[in-house]
C-alpha cells in the first residue's frame, strides 16, 4: 500500500497510537520495535481493543480482512506518513533544538504564539525519530502554526528529524555538554545541533538566533536570520531583575516571568522574538510570558516549610549544572544548600566534567553540599562542607538527621536520579 492511501486512512481514523495498552477507538496502531518488544505481536489485541487499522512489518501476523496493513519497515511508514501530513497540511513549521532550554523555549514559544495563532507543540520532551512523527500527525487542518522539539544524542539525526518536518524556522537554544557519549565532543555536539542550520540554509529558510550568544552568531553566518538579545539585535529584550523570578522589558512594557534563573533569560527572549516576529501583540506576548509556569520538576520555585527550593531536577548536564550553580551563587539567602546527583551520557568524560563541578563547589562558599550517585561519589573532594553518598537511600539517612530552617535550597540531577525525592524529606 502506497503513502498516500495509507494517509487516506489516517484521515479516516481517530489518529495514530505506538501503545497496544493505550488503542483510542478508530486509531491506527503502527506496531513498532524495540530492543525488547515486537509490536507486531501485538497487532490483534490492538485490533480487539477498537483500532481502526494496524500497520505492521511481519507476515506472519497480515489479515486480508483489511484490518491490517503490511508494510516493509513500521518505523519508516510512520516517518513517511508525517512527512507526508506535513506537506498535506501545508502549515508552518518552527523547529527548535540545543543542549539545554529546550523544552521550556517550546513551552513558552507555543504560550506565546497562541495568543494569535491554532497552535501544536511537541507534548513533554517526544522529541526523538517516533515524537517528531507523533507531533506532527497530532496537527489537522485547523492548526496554523507547529511548534516541533527536536532532540538528538548522535550525529545525523537533527539532519533526520529535520527533512520530515520540513521546519520553515529554526532556533538552537544552546550548545552545551550534553549527550557527550553519543557526540564524542562539545565540537561533535555544535555540528549536531547546527545540522539544523544546514538544513534551513539549504532550503532558503529563516533561523532566530540569540546574538548575545557568539557561538550562535559564529555558526548562522550566511543564513537568513533574525536576532534577539539585548543590544545589536533586530529584537532588544532587557533583563530588569533576574535575583528571582526574572523580570525583562521588551519594547517599552515590563513582562514578569515565573521563570527562576539567569540562563531562562534566553528562553524568555526567544519566545518574545518570535512572537513579536510573528505579529503577536506586545499586550499578549506580555500575557503570555506571564501566564506560564514552569512544572515537572523544570525550574521550579517553591516554598517548603521556611525553606525556598529551587527544584530542577528534570535533566542536567555539564553546562546546565554550571548554570545552575553560577545562578544559585547570586541567588539571595544566608544559608544555601546544594543538592545534586550524577550527570548521565557523558561516555569518556563522566569523570573529568563530576570533578570540574566538585572542584567548583570547593570553591565557592555554599554553606552544605549533598551529592548523590556513583560518579559523584568517586570524585576527589577535600571539603568538609561537601558530603557524597554513593545511592539516594545513603543520603536518605542523612538527610533525616539535618535541621532545614530558613534555606535556600538547590536540587539538580539528570532525569534517571529522580532526586525531587528529597521534597518529601526536607
């Protein structure tokens, strides 16, 4: 079966599903694989439970009934399928990817260009070779305007993920050390990212870049590009406060955010750029920065008790940690205490970057630090102000014995840490 007919039937059905567990009545489950699952066994329970189709790359388990839809490679026909929606809709597409602040510059962007637009962004982080898919079958024909996370721990892929969507603008948030074990290197992770870049420069399209970022302008030479940042740029966003919730001024009027953190400052002022590039009325940009609240466990300011806690505990990297670190140094509070577990996917460089961030903390006069996880637990430390345990149920026990009262609190972690564990223990 062609593309194109099996297009006709995704116009038919209620939308596409990956999860035999979860088949919405009249839905097209792609049967998918895995290194340890075979959707394809599961193409008659799909069917059972009200699916509308099922496409699957096994013979064995081909219906001529019409139930089913064999093809040579799932996988390959759902990116198809999108690509093919994609130029069926004729919509435009703004894709964004980076090192760090992606999902947040997504977040804000869609709040933003909502205001005005029907708007589709990536849900949570699907932003891999079956999200990417996934997002862009999710839009119909009302939708004006998608808003597609590409994410990528190898070479290739943003190039990938690219030529299905089809982006007719671009952003790269930052270049950082993430996903090193896949890149090999910070170089390796700019010529990843940067794949984007290529990607609308081949195809005479449009990129945003932060121009207060010298890497960003370094690689966006001799592509059509718009600029923010807050002097030299087409759109000049000010930070006014950034020692809490960061307050910045676009265009005369005042916007504050409920953002923590210098590095979201980037964030926000993407969102604002393209929002006001797009037409966007400064009065809804302004509502739209301002109505959004960061969730799961992204930035999260908090209060427990006496206690202020800064929880990013969602993902963490090299440069993210630092981040986070050179923030907290400026954040105001007597007593601050630190909390942080392994940083995952560094490959070669896990011990080098868990001892740079060791070898900044006995520099800088936090008044606790608490670090969790077989890779901080084996860096060199000399501190008495810096604790290490090699597992959560370690520092669980510790933890219990410390008397919090009037903190300021910093939580960060990579995702597979789960360390916002420790707001039931402080």
């Amino acid at each position: 079966m062609d593309i194109k007919t099996i297009h006709q039937n995704f116009l038919e059905s209620s939308g596409v599903s990956t999860d035999s567990r979860n088949i919405p009545v009249k839905s097209i489950f792609f049967a998918l694989k895995g290194d340890n699952f075979n959707g394809n066994m599961f193409a008659q329970e799909a069917l059972d439970k009200g699916a509308f189709k099922v496409v699957i790359d096994e013979k064995k388990f081909h219906k001529d009934t019409g139930e089913t839809i064999l093809v040579e490679n799932v996988l390959v026909t759902l990116q198809q399928l999108a690509y093919f929606h994609r130029n069926y809709l004729g919509l435009h597409i703004i894709s964004l990817t980076g090192s760090n602040g992606k999902t947040t510059s997504k977040e804000l962007i869609n709040t933003v260009l909502s205001k005005k637009f029907i708007t589709v962004a990536t849900k949570g982080n699907l932003n891999n070779h079956i999200g990417v898919p996934l997002t862009l079958l999710s839009m119909d024909s009302e939708t004006e305007i998608g808003i597609v996370e590409m994410g990528a721990n190898h070479l290739g892929e943003i190039r990938m993920l690219s030529e299905i969507a089809k982006p007719d603008f671009g952003y790269i948030t930052n270049f950082g050390k993430a996903h090193l074990e896949g890149f090999g290197s910070l170089e390796g992770v700019i010529q990843g990212k940067t794949e984007l870049y290529q990607f609308l420069k081949d195809h005479n399209k449009k990129i945003f870049v932060n121009a207060n970022d010298a890497k960003q302008l370094e690689n966006s030479k001799g592509i059509s590009r718009i600029t923010f940042g807050d002097s030299n740029a087409d759109f000049i966003i000010k930070l006014l406060d950034g020692s809490n919730h960061l307050l910045v001024e676009y265009d005369g009027i005042e916007l504050q955010s409920n953002l923590v953190g210098l590095y979201n400052f980037a964030n926000i002022s993407a969102a604002i750029a393209i929002g006001a590039y797009l037409n966007v009325s400064v009065n809804d940009i302004k509502q739209g920065i301002e109505e959004y609240v960061p969730s799961n466990n992204r930035s999260q300011l908090m209060q427990r008790g006496s206690n202020t806690i800064l929880l990013d505990a969602y993902n963490a990297n090299p440069t993210s940690m630092m981040a986070a670190l050179e923030n907290f140094k400026q954040t105001k509070g007597d007593t601050k205490i630190v909390f942080l577990g392994d940083m995952f996917e560094l490959g070669t460089e896990s011990e080098a970057e868990h001892q740079n961030i060791v070898n900044f903390l006995k520099e800088n006069n936090f008044t606790k630090v608490f670090l969790t996880g077989g890779n901080f637990y084996k860096a060199k430390n000399n501190a008495s102000h810096i604790k290490q345990f090699k597992t959560f149920d370690d520092l669980k026990k510790v933890i219990k014995t410390q008397e919090l009262e009037n903190a300021t609190v910093l939580i960060k972690a990579s995702r597979g840490m789960a360390l916002e564990r420790i707001l039931d223990l402080i």
